[in-house]
C-alpha cells in the first residue's frame, strides 16, 4: 500500500500570503495637469512606501545557534524563548536513511486549497464519467446498515478496463450479457435460475454466500461429515472430498450462508482459481497487517479472500475464503490503489458505502478527495458523514475543523483544533497533527500569533520525533509526514515573524524536513507529490523576506516534477489537481522575481502560472483563499506592466482578471485596506487607457473597502488619501468641480489629522 500524502492542505501558506504578500501592492497616484493630460514626468507614480504595521518587542528575537553554530542535541528542536527560536535537531532519527546516492521519490504531503465554479463543465460524481449521478446518499434516520448486495454501478458502465486488470481485455467482442463483458464495474456472482442450476453438475465453484441456499447443498450433497455450533444462530458444516477439495467448511447462520472455507486437496493455481470463481476481470488488492506484511489477496466483488500459502510459492493456493462482498473489502483495495487514482479510489469508497452506508471511514477517505480536488462544499457533507458514522475518530473531527476554516470560521476551527490537540486521550500521532494544524490556523490569523503558531509547529514534532521507528505501518507514517509538514510549516513561521537571522534558520528547518520526504520516498512507499510540496513551501518562505534568492532552479524542478507525476496516471481529476497545485508553486516565484525587481521573469512566470492555474480550475470551487492569490497574482503581473513597463493596456488585461476576485463577495471583510488599495491602482489604468466609467467605479469600490478598515482601525485613515487626491482628479477631469472639491478638503483633512498625530496605532 502506498502512503497517502493528502493531510493538511497550504491553505495556511495562502492565507498568510494575503497578509503578507501585498507588500509591493500599494495604490497608484494619479496625477493630471491643466490639460487633462497625465504629468508627463510622473505619470503614474507610486505613492511612498508604508511597511505594515509590526509588533513592538522589547528586545529582538534572536536565531542564533549553539556557541560552536550547531543546533542543540538534548531535544528533538529547542524550545521557543524570547530570545532564541527553535532550530532543528539533526540528530532526530527516523527509521532508514536512504543509501548514499540512492534515488528517491518525493510524495507530496499536502495539497493547497481547491477551486470549483469558474468553468463550462461540470461532473458531480467525481467517480463517474461527464453526464452521470451524484454520489448516493441515505436519506433514511440512523441506523444499523443492513447487508446489500453489490450491483452494477451505472457510473462505470461505459468507462474502459481498468488499467489495474490481472488480464488484458479480450482481443474479439463478446456479448453484453456475457460476465467477460464486465469491465471494472462491479461483478455479480451470475444469476440462472432454478432450472439452469439444476441442469449443470453442481460444484463448490458455485457456492456464493448470500445467494446459493443451504437446500440446495443439502441436496446435493446431504448431510455434512460434522456440523460444529459456533453460538445459538451459528453453525459450521465439515464435507469432504467435494471435487478439488479436500475439505469445505460451510458456516451457516439461520439458514443463511455467511461463509466458505476452501482446503484443496493439492495446491491449486492462481490461474486456474481465477478461472473458476470469473475473476480475472477483478481488480484485487493485497491484504497486509498493521507492521505491513502481506497475507494474502482479495477479490472484493466476489468477496473471495486468498491467504498466502503457508508453503510453496506465493500463488500455490492452499486455502480459499469465500464470504459476501463488504465494505472492508472495497477499503482494501482503495487503499491499495496509487494516491494519485482519484476515480478507481472514488468508486472503490462508494462501493464501501453501498455496503455500509454509515462506514466514517469511507467517508473520510471520499472527503479527503473531495478536497484535494477543490470541491469542498461536497468534501465537507462527506466529513459531516464521517463525524457521525460508525468508527469515527479524533482524526476524523480534525479534517471536519480544517474544512470549517476553509468554509471562513477561523475562530471555531482553532477551538475545535484545540480541543483535540489538548484530549490525552487521543493517539499520539493525531494530536501531534492536531498540533500542526492548530499552528497553521494560528498562522492564518497574522502576525500576532506568530509566537503561538511556532509554539504549537514546536509541540507536534516533539510528540511526532518518537513515533518515526513504531511498528505499526500506519502510525509510523503518519508521524512523518507530521514532522514534514511541522518543519515546513516553522521555515514560513520564522520568515513571517519578526526574528534575526532568518536565511540561515529557515534554511535549516527546510533542509531538516527533505530528509523525512527522502526516507519517506525511500522506506514508506510515499509518492513523488512530497517534492512539490517543499519547493512550494520553500518559494513561500523566501517570498517573505529579503534575501538574495534566486528561483530559477526551484521554477525548473517544479516543472519537471510537474512532468513527471503527469506520465505516472491517466485520472484527469488528479491532472487538474496536480495543474491547480503548479500554478500556485509558480505563483511563488513570481512574488520573489518581482521582489527583486526581475520585472521580465516574474512576467513569464506569472502567464505560465495562470496557463496552470486556468487548467485546475476545471470542475473546482473558488475559496476565500483561492480568491486571494489569484487576485494578488494577477494584479502583481498588472502593476508590472502599469508601473515599471508604463503599459497600461496590458496591465489592464490583467487587471481584468485581478477585479473579479479581489472584488468577490465571499471576501467580506477580509483584507478590506489592502484590497482597496489594490482596487486603487487598478482604476488609475483603466482610466488611463479610456475607461474611465470603470477607472471611477474601481476607485470609488477601493475607498469604500479603505473606509471600512479604518472604521475598525483608525491607524488606516492615511491610506485614504490617495484615493481621495484620484477622485478629485477624476471628477474635475469630468467637470464635476462640486465633487472634486469635496474629495480634496477630505484629503486635505486627513493630511491636517496625521501631521498633528504622527502616531498611529
């Protein structure tokens, strides 16, 4: 079984980019002369620069290291004082180290929040081919499931062979009715009646739990060798000698057959029991015990279960199960099937829940896909399920409190996310997740937090460092891709705080967190999505701070891992996944070039991130966040051309693209100073270029949001002025002299306020 590396998702990392990341975006001056011509020598100048306001500290934190410029070995990272933050321990051992020189895969931990909405098509089962149903779901009160049997799903019913099938599909057609004709879509157990049974000698091959009647055996074979009572409803009939086999246990429970238990009289093939039971076309899924060792194969359709022989080779079969089809079963082999199969996995989960509609964690599966895929509001029905199903866990709740922050509740997701960190009673490597994720949610919350958010990065790699050598497989990984997601999440902590020496620590925990994604790779059967995640983290931590860094390579490795995780499958909902989660990578780059003033490359960058970003958006749901940095990356790529190029007809183009999102309703209140400023600019191009209907309408729109954030903090009213000193230019431009002197005493006062106050809180 793979890893699957679908956790916490950068949501943390895009928000924090909202508050971070509008450094270069303040608003536009327009100035006019007599007549009604842009100043030729300031045309369109950017008003001073204003670093946001930053927390005073007494004394400034420091990164300093051990005397000798190593980190500590005493404990996994050093606590956070005011003096010194963490650093990592290198000493911190996980299970295997990769061989020198060995290659490596890089899985992805987590993927970025999704978007859903903005496109021509829509597909509402994301198991289903263009045009079929939406995921089925009881609509019946609570209770327990009663057993159903699998029918044919009819969202497969015209999808090819899966790519997965132990036989290649028959080279001549067959008839639809024929069982061969079955592609990957459930396969019944064939169905004649009475009559054709009675008509072919009957054999063990066509006993089938659920279906085959106890008379039937009775009479054919009469009375068993044994009957063994397990409890008041339950029996085991021994027959031996019945053809192969040299034995058959039949447990039976008020006349009804629950099992088979098959020991041939020789060792059968793989082959030839294939044959027999019509498995050929099923995809089977290996069956593994917590430490991850295999024991056996599983046909789930059939509900045929193979262990592995006790002698001989792997597929010498000397024991066979045979039971009705079960949830578990189709779990099992989703949970087999590669990370990046969204629509085999998404079938394989809806199976589970035909088989048991309350099964949390089949839910909980589907939700985490759901998400990957941007489809949130689906993802967070599915969490909803999984929180009040059967078997639902702490881990469970946790995904449901991460989709509430996704939906805008900050406030009760870090409560929730609280509550499960701080419950001993919860396994270890969960609430070392919980502990991540409570970071992250403190990160999202700006600034102020920073200290708390390092706090808590801090306390999940302390509770996640002892479980990276635990026998049980599950939790073993889990622990890891905690302490890859807590080191990376303390490189963006330490790069949006206020902290001394930060290249050189950040540095340091991105560094630290690469040798989990290789042992990862290397011991964990993880997938090559891990690598992207760290360049995107990496990019993300550096576009926070001045430094000297250079993202070209970071650009060429994202592009070819890009390529390569393409060629791996063919499932279009992980394309588009994979496509959305590149083009905010590069989104990354574009950030740090134009911080550099490498206007022309971060030019590039941004149309190839918006070739991707336009591809993912297929079939996704735009969130608050998603919002934000599309917003952001297009009016970066706009201010490019507007201010240092002097072009505002391309920067117009792209500001077409920035208006819809930094004007979105679903924003509300979020970032209402920086996104007016933003809207500012934008309608000093638009007016510049002959729209002056929509230039007036955006300045107006970006005074409106102004206003607002100053209402909440008076410390902002300076940032009225400049649309303001624009509008008045604008309505005298239009021969409303009436307004433009309004708009420039308003100015004027602000001015007055500010010189006669020159501290604002």
């Amino acid at each position: 079984m793979r890893i699957s590396t679908i956790q916490n998702p950068i949501y943390s990392g895009v928000l924090i980019l909202a508050f971070c990341g509008w450094a270069m975006a303040e608003p536009i001056r327009l100035t006019l002369d007599e007549s009604d011509q842009p100043v030729v020598e300031s045309k369109v100048a950017p008003v001073q620069h204003t670093e946001p306001v930053r927390p005073i500290v007494s004394r400034p934190f420091s990164l300093s290291l051990t005397a000798d410029g190593e980190p500590p070995e005493t404990t996994a990272v050093r606590q956070a004082s005011a003096e010194e933050p963490p650093t990592p321990n290198q000493d911190t051992s996980v299970s295997v180290r990769a061989p020198e020189g060995a290659k490596v895969a890089h899985p992805a931990a987590n993927g970025p929040l999704r978007i859903y909405g903005i496109h021509a098509e829509k597909i509402d089962n994301p198991a289903a081919l263009q045009g079929t149903s939406k995921f089925t779901e009881s609509a019946s009160p609570l209770k327990p499931a009663a057993k159903v049997q699998v029918e044919a799903s009819p969202t497969l019913a015209e999808e090819p062979l899966s790519r997965f099938s132990q036989t290649p599909p028959p080279s001549k057609p067959v008839e639809a009715s024929s069982p061969e004709a079955i592609t990957t879509q459930p396969i019944e157990p064939s169905t004649k009646t009475t009559i054709e049974l009675e008509a072919e000698a009957f054999s063990v091959w066509k006993i089938f739990p659920g279906k085959t009647p106890l008379s039937q055996i009775e009479k054919h074979w009469g009375e068993p060798t044994q009957t063994r009572r397990i409890d008041q409803d339950k029996r085991v009939r021994l027959y031996e000698l019945q053809g192969e086999f040299a034995k058959v246990e039949i447990a039976v429970e008020k006349d009804q057959i629950v099992s088979v238990f098959l020991i041939p009289t020789t060792p059968l093939s793989l082959e030839v029991v294939e044959q027999k039971f019509e498995l050929s076309r099923i995809d089977p899924a290996a069956v593994r015990d917590s430490s991850g060792r295999h024991l056996g194969r599983i046909y789930p359709e059939r509900g045929i279960l193979i262990p592995q022989a006790a002698e001989g080779g792997p597929w010498e079969i000397d024991r066979i199960i045979v039971q009705s089809p079960s949830a578990e079963s189709f779990m099992i082999r989703a949970s087999n099937r590669s990370p990046h199969d969204f629509r085999d996995r998404l079938n394989d989960y809806q199976l589970a829940i035909a088989q048991e509609p309350y099964s949390a964690e089949a839910w909980y599966q589907t939700s985490l896909i759901l998400h990957r895929m941007g489809r949130d509001k689906e993802a967070f029905k599915a969490a909803r399920k999984a929180t009040s199903g059967v078997g639902s866990s702490a881990e469970h709740r946790l995904h449901r409190t991460l989709l509430t922050v996704v939906q805008g509740n900050l406030a009760s997701g870090v409560h929730s996310t609280q509550q499960i960190a701080e419950d001993v009673t919860v396994a270890s490597h969960v609430r070392a997740k919980a502990h991540c994720q409570w970071g992250d949610l403190l990160q999202m919350a700006g600034p102020r937090k920073n200290r708390e958010a390092v706090q808590h990065h801090v306390k999940a790699i302390e509770i996640a460092a002892p479980l990276v050598n635990d026998t049980n497989q599950q939790v073993r990984r889990a622990a890891k891709l905690v302490l890859v997601q807590a080191h990376l999440a303390l490189a963006i902590d330490i790069a949006t705080g206020d902290w001394e020496k930060k290249e050189q620590t950040i540095n340091q925990w991105l560094l630290r967190s690469k040798v989990y994604i290789d042992d990862l790779a290397t011991n964990e059967e993880a997938t090559g999505e891990l690598h992207m995640v760290w360049l995107t983290k990496s990019l993300m931590a550096h576009s926070f701070y001045d430094a000297p860094f250079d993202p070209g390579d970071s650009v060429d490795q994202i592009l070819g891992q890009y390529r390569e995780l393409l060629g791996q499958t063919d499932d279009p909902f992980f394309h588009r996944a994979l496509e959305w989660e590149t083009g905010q990578a590069l989104s990354q780059a574009v950030f740090i070039e134009h911080s550099r003033g490498k206007h022309d490359s971060a030019l590039k960058l941004a149309d190839q991130a918006r070739t991707f970003l336009r591809g993912g958006l297929t079939g996704r749901e735009v969130g608050i966040a998603d919002h934000l940095l599309l917003g952001n990356l297009y009016f970066r790529a706009g201010a490019i051309c507007a201010v240092q190029k002097q072009d505002h007809a391309a920067a117009v183009n792209w500001y077409e693209l920035a208006v819809k999102h930094l004007s979105d309703q679903t924003l509300q209140s979020v970032m209402l100073d920086r996104r007016g400023e933003s809207l500012v600019s934008m309608g000093v191009s638009f007016w510049t270029v002959g729209n002056r209907e929509q230039g007036l309408a955006l300045t107006e729109q970006g005074k409106s949001l102004i206003e607002s954030a100053a209402a909440q903090n008076s410390g902002l009213q300076k940032k009225l002025i400049v649309p303001l000193d624009n509008l008045a230019e604008m309505y005298r431009e239009l021969g409303n002299t009436q307004k433009s002197a309004q708009y420039t005493a308003s100015a004027q006062k602000i001015r007055q306020l500010q010189a006669g106050n020159p501290i604002s809180r």
